[in-house]
C-alpha cells in the first residue's frame, strides 16, 4: 500500500494557498452569515421602534382674529387650510389657515338669528344645528371644494342646508334648550329638550322617486314619554337609532327603531361623590365618554349579556384633581383630548390604560379646543387669540397593555385577547394584541412535534441501530429527500385532500387512538411466540416489511368501523356529541389536520439529524457493552441513546424551529382563525400566516403594518431562542457523556 502521509503532510506552495483560501472563504462566509442576521434585526427594530415614539404636541403658529360673538365650536377641513367657527348667535365663519395669509376671514353666514341651542354631530359627518326660540331647527354643513379655474389649486368654503332653511321640531313653538343631530346619506335624526320639560325626536328617511329623477325627505316625529326634566346632555348615534339623555345621576338609552320611542334602560353613571355632567360620543358612536364633577372620565358601550343588550362601563381614565373643561375626541380613532381646569392638556386612547401624554400647554385657559380630521393639528381659541399645534400621534392604539395584556373592547362581553387588524367600518376599533397569534404558533408547534417527534426518533433509531444497511442505503436517502418536498404542496394537500378525509373518518381515528399501539404491541407478541426456525427466516433488519400491511390494514379497519363505534358510544355523531357534551367546536381545518401536515414536513429535519448522531455512536461502545453481556435493548437505551443524546435534542430543536416558523401549511390548512383554544379540532392563526396573509394588504407605516414587522421580530427571537437553548443543552449533554 502507497504510503499517504507524505503527500498529505507536504510542504506544497499550491497547497498551502488552497488551505488558505478555503480557510478565508469559509471565515468569510459565517461572519456573513452573522452580519446578515445583525442587520435583519436592527431593520425589524427600525421598522418597528416608531410605534413606541411618544406623543408630541408643539406650538406651530399664533395669529390674531377679532369676532364680536361668542364661538359654540371650531374645526379644521381635511387639509388644515381652513378652520370654521360656529358662534353662540348663530353666525358660521370661514378662516384662512395658509401661511401667507393666516387669519383672514374667507366667508360668513348667519345661520339663524339669536339659536337657544347648538348641537354637532361626529367629527367625520361634520354636520351641525341650531335650535331656535320658538321650536325650530336650523341643520347645516360647511362645505368645501377645490377650485382650478385661475391656475392655482384653490379650496372653495360653503355651506349647506341638507334638510332645508329650517325644520320644525316642535309644533308647540317652544324653545330647543337641549339639541342632538345625526346625519348619514340615507337618515337623519333631530331629537330636541323643550323649555318646558318635553323631548321630542324627527325621524328623516331619504326617498328617490321610481324614476330616479327627484329625492326627498319623509319625516315623522313624535314625544319621548318617560325622561326626567332635569336633562343636561342628550347625543343621537350616526345610525339614527338610540338616543342617549343625561338626566340626574342616570344615563337613559332609548331605542328610536320602532313606531314609538322606547326607553330600553337606566343607567346610575355617577360614582360615590359626584354626579354626570357631560356627555360625549367617540368616534363611530358605539362608546360614550360620560364625565362627572370629581374630574372623573368614563367609558360605556353597549353589550350582549343573557340575550339583552345593556350598558356596561368598560374602564375609566384618570385625568387628575383639576375639573375637565372640554373634551375632543378623534375624528375616526377611538382617542381624545382633554382639556382641564389648569391649563393641562392629556391624551387618551381607549385601548391603553394610562395617559399617553400630559403636559402643562396653557397659560391662559382656551374657551375651544379644536383637532384636524387626521388627528395631526390642535387649534385653540381664546378670545381673539388663534393657536395653532402640531401633534405627532401617529400609533395612539399601541402599547404594552394593547399587545400583550386583555383588553375590554367595544361590543366584547369582557376583557379578551384579540385579534382583528381591520374591518369594512372606518370607525373600526383595531384589536391588535399578539397574545392570540403567538398561541396559535405554539398550538401549532406544539402539535406538528407530538406527531413528528415519536416516528421520525423511532424510525431514526430503527434505521440506524436495527435496520440491515442494505435497506438503509435505500430508506435513509427516500426521507431526506421528503425534506426537499414544498410545503406548499403539503398544504394544499392538507387543505383540499386530508381535511375532508379527517372530518369524514373522525370516529376511525378517533377509534385509532387507543387501538393502533394495542394492536403493535400484539403482533409483537404474537412475533415472539413464534418458533424460532421461523423468525430466523426473515432477515436481521427486514421485519418492518412485515409490518406495514399490518398497520395499512388496521388504518382500513378503524375507518370501517368508524360509524359502528361513532354510533354505539356517540349517538350517531361525535361532532354533534362533542359540541353538546363537552363544549369542544369542529372545523373542518383544525390543529389535527396541521399536526398531521406539519408533522411530515418536520419528520425529515429530525430524522436526518437524529439518525445521524445514532448511526455516529462509536462501534467500540456497542461491541463493548453485547461483549459483557447487556442485551440489544439494553445498549440501546444505556449506550447509544445517551451517547447521541446531544445530536437527538438538536435535532428535536431544530425541527421545533421548523415548525414555528412554517408558513405555507399553516396557512392552506387551517381556518386562520386567531382563537386561544387547545382544542385539536378547532382551528389556529400563527405569526408567520398572518405575516403573510395581511403584509400586501396593510397601508405601509401605519399601525397595522408596524405590527407586522413586530410579529415577525417575535418570531426571530422565537427562533434565536429556541436555537440558543438547543446549543446549551447540547453542548451540556456532548460534556456529561464525553466520557463514554
């Protein structure tokens, strides 16, 4: 035999470079490799940081306009170009907010003459009313359009009166003392306190004519029985049909739907020492903000509780000791401003438990506060002082208690964990907590590894310890090319070919369960009690041929039987007897089917892995441990397993890193449904299918898509983590059994 050390230890120059140049490409590659994974995670972290910015509120511009009245309310247009101001006497006014010429006066209408009640509807319909001295009702709307006609861009201010010049509420000529308005394009509501202690509602229904060529309003009105006199607030939701009165220290509901109105429920709104003083609705309506005299705000929504709907106070923020003078709510998020007593201005969103700012603005307590429709200018006005504010507020509904904590949410019978990014309604509430997501990733996981890990460790030790190496050189390679299969073919499978199978034959497997390792343990048995001329025939590493027409028949016999078995212990349907007995929903893509799917992805990741650390154990220790006389069983489990244990965990860590970060089957092969449940037979949402699935829907930079980015930093440190333990373990394992 030629001697190869001379060669292999010699001193060639050519050699010499290729060592050098495969030792610098591989340096090359793995710091790579490291710098690639530093700078996903520092682009995740700028991605996402901004939603964490705090709030901020800076003086931008002051100016001076001069009115001999009083103003009722303020607003900006969508473009912050134009602000209006409705006055106490009935007179609507148009300003200039551009900059060269801030200030100016643009147009001014006089509504009506000497109103004894003003009344605004939500920020977004930007519709407004007076009620005047002897039971009428002036509803207008500022509006606005953009005119090209000089070559410049120009914004045209109006106004409009949607039901006419006026509308009489009550036929009995009393003053209007209390006024709330509701207008959207097909209804409208006018609902009216008199002077003398009476409530009256009008109810608008828009109407086309067959033709289509003419349009009008048909009204009905009628008396609100029942309300106390004492009322100081009333408001009307956009849908025209609940009328909310502050009467007292209760807040009364009244349900407009029918042919009479009907007071549903009372409410006491008032706590130990102080009573209601202001109402005020959030944006959509579906929430009330209800203010009492101990500078204590509130918020209500409605609920379906025992089959009724009733008002339920969800949480209440605190503002502080000194008295809130005014609160200005969001056009279409679910947060608001307060002003208070001492010049303090604060921010809230519902979702979040505490301020999200606070800070001492004003010197000079301003008699309005006004906010922009997109929520990014604050205007106030103190006489004739003018200020303008620039707020930067772009994530309000993120927080801590948002993502990760229960949050009780509008129309939710209680706190929950929720999520649902987006709605068909822009007065949608995001509920954007995590906690259900990550779940479902777990569920998942958790599920694909109780599959996966029993056959792919026991089909490992089986090749690589009993199987004859004639059949390994053919099993081995046919599973690690399973790994190279596309998951999405996997989860289309799952999807359109298993599921329907799995719902069809849920009593068989279900059947399958207990009798599947009964029967194996049986033909074992049975094996053994063999005469041994005939076991010997079969050769050392072959019986598992014998096997599988055993397990193929006994997957045909459960599913036989099945419906006997479904019959005999589940009256006919399990489905049906799980759901009444115990609870347990179906669907038809649920964690079964996922377990089932995902588990023969993740099979030949753990395999691979484990077969070759078992197949990698020293031939010595083996030998060794037969020749002082331990059985195959006994090396097995004494011997070989603890010697492989570091490669077996690794590979186990590596195929639950597989798992969690699987997309393609999680999504085709189940409902996408973020629920927080353990149940197999009910469905799940994972990080990496709502990465995918809402990514080329969500607006860039909002919230919705900052979030995103945070569930898939999540899920990068999901997996650091997972690949961090698996290390330590392993390199803990590799010391403690070195010694064999």
């Amino acid at each position: 035999m030629a001697d190869a050390s001379a060669f292999l230890m010699s001193d060639s120059p050519g050699r010499r470079v290729k060592d050098r140049l495969a030792r610098y490409g591989v340096t090359a590659g793995g710091i790579f490799v490291l710098i690639t994974l530093v700078l996903i995670f520092f682009y995740l972290l700028f991605v996402i940081l901004p939603i964490f910015e705090t709030v901020k509120v800076k003086p931008q511009q002051a100016f001076s306009v001069s009115f001999s009245d009083h103003p009722a309310a303020i607003r900006i247009n969508e473009q912050n170009n134009i602000a209006y101001r409705m006055s106490l006497q009935g007179r609507l006014s148009f300003i200039d907010l551009n900059s060269s010429q801030t200030g100016a006066l643009l147009n001014e209408y006089t509504v009506t003459a000497s109103p004894a009640s003003f009344a605004r509807t939500l920020p977004k319909e930007e519709v407004y009313g007076y009620g005047g001295q002897s039971g009428e009702v002036v509803v207008f709307k500022p509006t606005f359009r953009t005119d090209f006609s000089d070559g410049d861009k120009k914004t045209i201010s109006g106004i409009d009166y949607p039901l006419g010049q006026k509308v009489q509420l009550d036929p009995e000529g009393q003053p209007i003392v209390k006024l709330a308005v509701s207008m959207r394009d097909e209804q409208a509501v006018i609902a009216g306190a008199t002077a003398d202690h009476r409530v009256r509602v009008m109810v608008f229904r828009h109407q086309e004519s067959l033709l289509g060529d003419d349009s009008s309003w048909m009204s009905r009105s009628f008396v609100v029985d029942g309300l106390p006199k004492d009322i100081k607030s009333l408001a009307v939701t956009p849908d025209g049909r609940t009328l909310y009165a502050i009467a007292g220290s209760s807040l009364y509901v009244v349900v407009l739907d029918g042919k009479q109105p009907v007071i549903r429920e009372a409410v006491d709104v008032s706590t130990d020492d102080a009573l209601p003083e202001q109402l005020t609705l959030l944006s959509g309506a579906n929430s009330l903000l209800i203010t009492t005299s101990d500078n204590l705000v509130s918020q209500w929504f409605e609920v379906l509780r025992d089959g009724k709907r009733q008002m339920i106070k969800a949480r209440h923020f605190e503002i502080g000791n000194s008295p809130v003078v005014q609160l200005v709510p969001e056009y279409s998020r679910k947060g608001f401003f307060a002003v208070q007593q001492d010049g303090q201005l604060s921010a809230f969103y519902t979702s979040v438990k505490e301020a999200i700012y606070r800070a001492q603005h004003f010197d000079t307590l301003p008699e309005h506060v006004a906010i922009s429709p997109r929520a990014d200018r604050l205007i106030t006005v103190n006489g004739d002082q003018w200020q303008i504010y620039r707020v930067k507020n772009r994530h309000p509904e993120i927080a801590f208690a948002s993502l990760w904590q229960k949050i009780w949410y509008e129309g939710y019978p209680e706190p929950d964990y929720v999520w649902q990014s987006t709605s068909a309604s822009d007065e949608f509430e995001p509920k954007l907590s995590l906690v259900p997501i990550v779940f479902g990733t777990l569920k998942a996981a958790v599920y694909a590894m109780f599959f996966a890990i029993p056959m792919a460790l026991a089909g490992a030790i089986y090749t690589a310890y009993f199987m004859s190496s004639k059949m390994r050189r053919v099993i081995k390679p046919t599973v690690e090319i399973m790994e190279a299969l596309p998951t999405v073919i996997l989860g289309f499978l799952a999807g359109i070919w298993l599921a329907p199978i799995v719902e069809e034959n849920l009593a068989g497997i279900a059947l399958l369960v207990p009798v599947f390792p009964l029967v194996l343990l049986l033909v074992g048995l049975c094996w053994s009690l063999l005469p041994g001329q005939v076991r010997h025939r079969i050769p050392g590493g072959f019986h598992i041929i014998l096997l599988i027409p055993v397990i193929v028949l006994l997957f045909y016999v459960c599913f036989q039987f099945g419906p006997y078995f479904e019959q005999a212990f589940f009256s006919g349907d399990l489905k049906m007897y799980l759901a009444s007995k115990w609870g347990i929903g179906y669907d038809q893509r649920n964690a079964l089917v996922v377990g089932i799917a995902m588990g023969f992805a993740v099979i030949p990741t753990i395999f691979t892995i484990a077969e070759d650390a078992i197949f990698s154990v020293p031939a010595h220790l083996t030998s060794g441990s037969l020749a002082l006389g331990a059985t195959h069983w006994q090396t097995l489990t004494r011997v070989v397993l603890l010697t492989a244990s570091p490669g077996i965990f690794s590979a186990i860590m590596m195929g639950l890193g597989r798992a969690v970060g699987e997309t393609m089957i999680v999504l085709m092969a189940t409902g996408n449904t973020p629920i927080m449940d353990w149940n197999v037979l009910e469905g799940l949402r994972t990080l990496s299918a709502t990465i995918a699935i809402e990514m080329p829907e969500s607006e860039v930079g909002s919230s919705h898509y900052r979030i995103l980015f945070l569930a898939a930093f999540v899920l990068f440190v999901f997996t650091f983590v997972f690949n961090t333990i698996a290390e330590l373990v392993r390199q803990h394992l590799r010391e403690k059994y070195s010694s064999l």
